[in-house]
C-alpha cells in the first residue's frame, strides 16, 4: 500500500514548482549580495502563511520549526546565487519537464523542496517524536560571513541536532565530503611610466610572473601528490594600457584541499611561497577571498543510512557517496559533530551556466526523499 506521505507530497508538486518560480524571480546575486531582504520577506511570509508559526529571522537568515520534541532534523539550503549571465535568466520559464532560470537547479527548488516535504510530514502526523528546522541562508555562494557562518557564530546553528540535510545539485549521487577552500586575491606593485622610458617604472607584470611560476612549482607538488588541486589565474587584472609599464597586476589562487591533508599546513606552504617573493623584493598585497576546512562524515551514521534507504525506495537506485568538488555547507555542521549530507534535485554541470535548469520531476522526488528520511529517522 502507498505510503500517504508520499501521496500528500507529490500532490503539492505544483504548489512547489510555483514557489520555485517565486525564488528564481528574486536576483539574489552574490556577490555582491543582491535582494537578501526580498528573499527573507517571501520565505518567511510563505513559512507563515502555511501555518509555520515558530519563524523568526535571524539576520539575512529564515529559520522555521516544526514538530513536537527536541531532537531535530535540519533542512538547510541557501537561497543566493551566482551572477546571471543574462537577465531573463530571472524570469523563470518551463519549457517542457523542466524549469528554467538561475537558482533553478542551485538550489531553490531544494528550498521549495524542503519546504513542502516537512508541511507534508506534519500533514500525516509524522512529526510527534522531533522536529524539522528549517534553515534557509545567503552567502553560500561566496563562503561570506551572512549565512551560516554567523549562524554559528552566534551559537544558534545545529541546536539539538540528530542531522542535517541540504539540497545541493548532487545528480543522483549523495555527497558526505567536501574540499576545503582557500582563495587568494594576489595584487603585485609596480610604478607605471611610459613605454618609452620604462626603466623609469616596475612592471607589475613581469614581478607577477615570478610569483606565478613559484606558485606553478607548488602547484606540480601537490596535483603529483594526489587528487589535490591548486588553481592559478581563475580571474586575473591590470595594467591601463599596451603603452604604459603597469604599476600593478592581480591574479587570484585557489587552493582546494582534500580531507586526508592538514589543512593549517597547506596554508602554511602557499603563504610561505608568498613570503619568499616579498623576501625578493616583490611588493604584493594578499586579500583572502574565502577559506573554508574541508569535511568527511561517515555514510553509515543513521542519517546516512535513512537517507540512503529513502534514496532507493523512491528512485529505485542505491544513491553513490562522493566528495563534493567544491566547499558544501555540511561543514558548519561536520564541525559540531553533526552528520550532514547533501542530495538535491538539481545537476551540477548545469547550475552556473546560462542554461541552469531542474527536472521538474525531480523536485518531487527529492521532496518524497526528505520527508521518508525525516519519517524513518523521527516518526515513533
């Protein structure tokens, strides 16, 4: 016999294809950190209206409980999102199963998602030995201080938690790790002076070079080692123009870590190769962009198995654990203690582009997923 929870969620499949629509309509870009009260005032005033009276807004972050008890079942996710490269990307458009618009994908249909599995889950009374805390913040996107970082800060973050779950664009697979992050801006000095009298000048360019092929030599190290990374020139700048010595040129670094190494030492050595071209007489400023610890929690905590089992009762496939490529906001949690996963509707190679899209289907499904763990982990 079906499960009635499962039935009550997929009946508020386009309830949640409209509230989607309703989120990828904010530009909450970031950064620079577009629309965060717009996107607070929708999702509390949605929270409110379906009867979620424990809400308050902490900051740029909405925070929801429901169910009886202590021990709680974190959904988190973040509503900010990269910058479009168009802005029709924020008018949100289905174009047959699936719905097109930027934060589609990553990640406001998993909020969406979230949102209607635990209205479901109280529906059938599913919630009389815990709760859902419902979490949604911005910042994600650029590991800044407004999400959930100063939800930690401010000790709030994980209260009484059993788990956490957040809906990234995992592609069907479950991520239970992340890379930490560490991401450098890197400006070098020069004085500018015209071409004709360049000796009169320093070449930025040419100074920043030099740190490049140090930063080259590390780079050998640590990609031969093993699966680690160390990304050199993702964004680069300087100069005025072809006929004047540039008096500076910035690149930036960003070192991804992988949770077998010590983070503190591979900070340690990129800053030292930094230091060595000061040494040389090289003036270089260094802006830290983000840094974030990378994670690992093991797949068969109770969390990890309730999810897997909801994964394959509504897909019918056994879900892979993975690293996430990238920083995951498990960590947060990770860092206390608390098993944190990540699965969402969403495709990963789709989420930044200008064609970011979700299955339409799939925003049901995750739905049906995270109310059947919640039940299989809360319900007495």
């Amino acid at each position: 016999m079906p499960d009635p929870l499962l039935e009550v969620v997929a009946s508020y499949r386009e309830a949640m294809l409209a509230f989607t629509r309703d989120l990828v309509a904010i530009p909450s870009e970031n950064p620079p950190g577009n629309c965060y009260p717009e996107t607070t005032e929708l999702l509390s005033r949605r929270l409110r209206e379906l009867g979620f009276d424990d809400t308050r807004i902490e900051g740029d972050c909405v925070l929801s409980f429901v169910g009886e008890g202590a021990r709680t079942l974190y959904f988190s996710g973040h509503y900010d999102v990269v910058p479009a490269q168009d802005r029709a990307q924020f008018e949100p458009k289905v174009k047959g199963a699936n719905l097109f618009g930027r934060g589609s994908s990553d990640m406001k249909s998993g909020l969406a998602a979230m949102l209607y599995a635990t209205l479901a889950l109280r529906q059938t009374g599913r919630l009389r030995d815990g709760r859902i805390g419902l979490v949604f913040v911005p910042d994600e996107e650029t590991a800044g201080p407004r999400g959930s970082r100063y939800l930690a800060g401010r000790g709030v973050l994980g209260e009484n938690a059993i788990g956490m779950l957040t809906p990234e664009p995992t592609g069907g697979v479950v991520w239970n790790a992340n890379r930490g992050a560490i991401t450098l801006q890197i400006t070098v000095q020069g004085k500018s002076a015209h071409v004709g009298r360049q000796h009169e000048g320093v070449n930025a360019f040419e100074r920043m070079l030099t740190v490049a092929r140090a930063l080259q030599a590390l780079k050998a190290e640590v990609e031969t080692a093993g699966r680690s990374i160390l990304m050199l020139g993702g964004r680069t700048e300087g100069g005025t123009n072809f006929n004047v010595v540039p008096e500076y040129c910035s690149f930036t670094v960003d070192r991804r870590i992988n949770p077998e190494e010590d983070f503190d030492q591979e900070k340690r050595r990129l800053f030292e190769v930094l230091e060595k071209a000061r040494a040389q007489g090289i003036e270089l400023k260094v802006e830290v962009l983000q840094e974030g610890r990378a994670c690992g929690v093991p797949q068969d905590s109770p969390v990890g198995i309730a999810l897997a089992q909801a994964v394959e009762e509504i897909t019918g496939r056994t879900p892979e654990f993975e690293m996430c490529p990238g920083l995951l906001e498990i960590r947060f949690y990770a860092e206390k203690g608390i098993p944190a996963f990540a699965y969402g509707p969403g495709l990963l190679t789709v989420s930044h582009g200008p064609n970011e899209f979700v299955p339409i289907a799939r925003i049901v499904e995750c739905a049906q997923v995270y109310a059947l763990t919640a039940a299989k982990l809360l319900d007495s």
